[in-house]
C-alpha cells in the first residue's frame, strides 16, 4: 500500500515572521494595521504573507481580543425599499469597518423569535446587535431582550435607556408639504402608509405640522399599505370623490401608483394635480413624469448603526450607556438625526428634469 502522506500544516504567524525576518508581534501589529510598524517592515510582512498564503486564525484572535468582527442584523422577512436598504447599508458598512454580518430575517417579532435569535447570535459571538425595527411589534418584542452586548436600533421610535439611529421621517414629512404649499397649493392630501408603521406615522406628523403652521386646512390623511396597487386603489378613489390639487404620498411606490391612476383617468401630472413621494427609489427619475420625492440617506444610516455597535462594543459600554438619538418632536432638525433631502422632479415642477 502506498505512504499517505499527511497533508501540510497551513502557515503560522511564525512562518510569516521567519520568512520576513521580523518577530511574531511584528506581524500581529501588521495584521491589525498598527501604526508603529515602518512602510518598508510592513511591505516585508505583507509580502511574506502572500508568499505562504498566511490565513489569521480568526477564533484564536478572539480568545485574545474577545471581539469576532461579526455583527448581528435582525430585520423584518420583507422586500419593502426602506427596510431592505438599510440592511445592504449596514453589510457595506460593517465590511468597510472590517467586520462581517449576520443576518436574521423575520415575519413576525414575536418575543419568542426575538429571544432565539439574540441567543444563536450570541452562540456565535457577534460584537453587537442592529435591531431594523420599523413597526410596533419589533419594539414589543425587543422589552423581552437582555443580550450582554450592544444592541442599536433602526427606528424613528425613541429608545428609552437604548441606543437608537435614523433618519428624520417627521422633518421628511413636513419638507414635501412645505414644497407643495410653496407652489401655491391650498393644502396637500397625504396618502399614509400602515399606522403601526413608526415610519408611516412620522411623516403623517411632519406633513400636518407643515400644514398648521402655515394656518392651512388638514385634510383626513388615507391611510392605506404601501404598494403601487395600493397607490392605484387610492388615486381611483380620489379622481371618483374630487380630485386635490397636491398630494403626498408616503413611499414612492405609492406615489407610482397614484400616477398610474391619475393617466388612466386622463389627469395630468403635475398640471391638474402635484404629487411628491418618499424614499428615492432607482427608477423614481425615469417614473412618467419623473418624480418629486424625499430621499433617504440609506449609506449613513448603516454606517451609523455599525459605528455605534462597534464603538459600544470597543469602550465595554453597557447598552444604557449610550443616550438615545434625540428625536424632532416639531420637525425641526436634531443633531444625531439623519436629515433627509427633497429631490425636486417634474411631478411636481413641469421642465424641472429627471434630477438627482
């Protein structure tokens, strides 16, 4: 019977510093991008390293730092814009920082879902935990949670004693209005997303606070889901009851909805009725015509998340030790918040172009 040889051993730490003439903590200090370490030494290591294809053991690393470079995302089971980009936002964003994601999807927070999955990640190690939370439940489930590492929370929803980011929805909400009142119109009718939406409920207060302050009449908002059908649905309702001179929607696929109806019933946009979105969606400047909307800055709100897990997690702070992300209860900007932009398009200003 032929020898079998045993296969080779992957390269140590030691291989590296013998074939680069420098000592093991050498090569640690380069592996962790140490500043002490000269340009010419660290060429040395790194090319030493992918001579012998050196992989770190990350498993014996955390035995030493007691840090594994995975952070946690729990996030809703849906293909909603919002949602969805956050959690992209937060893999980018945790990638640039060196660390790995996670990820738990869920259909129904229930404090049993919530509470196994916060015990898998901690099974795994995670540094930390990022919470998507855009409806009432998640909050809910979330009082049930006591994870000894950092947990941050994606919601408009203050965050008594926890750490919170988002964007400003309320600020949002009152932007588009005070864009339509601007143009001249009367008052704006909003097209609401679900109530038990955080979200949804923030841009309805921004665009009735934008509407009493200027002594303008509150139309009853529409509180609807947050597809195009449900859009189509509405914008149907509307040319049938007497059709509004402005309205605002509270996502874009709403929006799109609604000007599909409006065509269908030979309504023109933005001449009869303005219409204005949220969110930003791709595509939003090639809708017909292109739309107006309130756009989201997705990127900063993962890295902030990240940032916060991280940074939490490098100070040893306990989750009340960071306060919570200050909220705008009248719609003005609040350092900490996100603020959100209006991209001004031809739903609303005819020959204003496709935008940015």
């Amino acid at each position: 019977m032929a020898d079998v040889q045993a296969p080779a051993r992957p390269p140590a730490m030691s291989d590296v510093a013998a074939l680069a003439g420098v000592s093991h903590q050498t090569v640690s200090r380069v592996l962790n991008d140490h500043p002490s370490v000269r340009p010419a030494t660290r060429a040395r290591v790194v090319e030493a390293i992918a001579t012998l294809g050196y992989r770190r053991n990350l498993a014996a690393r955390a035995l030493v730092t007691r840090r594994t470079g995975t952070i946690g995302v729990i996030t809703p089971a849906t293909a909603l814009y919002g949602p969805t980009s956050t959690l992209v936002a937060c893999e980018q964003a945790a990638r640039d920082a060196g660390a790995y994601v996670s990820v738990a999807t869920l259909r129904t927070f229930s404090p049993d879902d919530v509470v196994t999955v916060v015990e898998h990640f901690l099974v795994q190690g995670v540094d930390g935990i990022v919470v998507v939370a855009p409806r009432t439940e998640t909050l809910g489930a979330l009082r049930s949670v006591h994870a000894p590492v950092p947990v941050v929370v994606v919601s408009s929803a203050p965050q008594p004693g926890g750490r919170a980011v988002a964007v400003d929805q309320h600020a949002g909400g009152r932007m588009a209005t005070e864009h339509l009142l601007a143009l001249g119109h009367e008052t704006v009718v909003h097209v609401a997303g679900p109530p038990e939406w955080f979200d949804a409920g923030d841009r309805l207060r921004g665009w009735r606070s934008a509407l009493e302050a200027a002594g303008r009449r509150v139309p009853p908002p529409i509180a609807t889901g947050w597809s195009a059908a449900d859009g189509f649905a509405v914008g149907g309702r509307l040319v049938a009851q007497g059709l509004p001179s402005a309205v605002f929607a509270a996502n874009d696929q709403l929006a799109l909805g609604l000007l599909r109806a409006f065509r269908v019933a030979g309504v023109r946009v933005p001449q009869d009725v303005a219409v204005v979105g949220f969110d930003d969606e791709p595509g939003t400047a090639f809708y017909d015509p292109p739309l107006t909307t309130v756009r989201q800055g997705f990127a900063e709100l993962g890295r902030r998340a990240v940032r916060a897990v991280l940074d939490a997690g490098a100070a040893g702070a306990a989750p009340a030790a960071v306060p919570d992300v200050p909220l705008a209860g009248d719609g003005s900007f609040v350092p900490g918040l996100i603020a959100p932009e209006l991209v001004v398009r031809e739903s609303t200003v005819a020959g204003a172009g496709p935008g940015g």
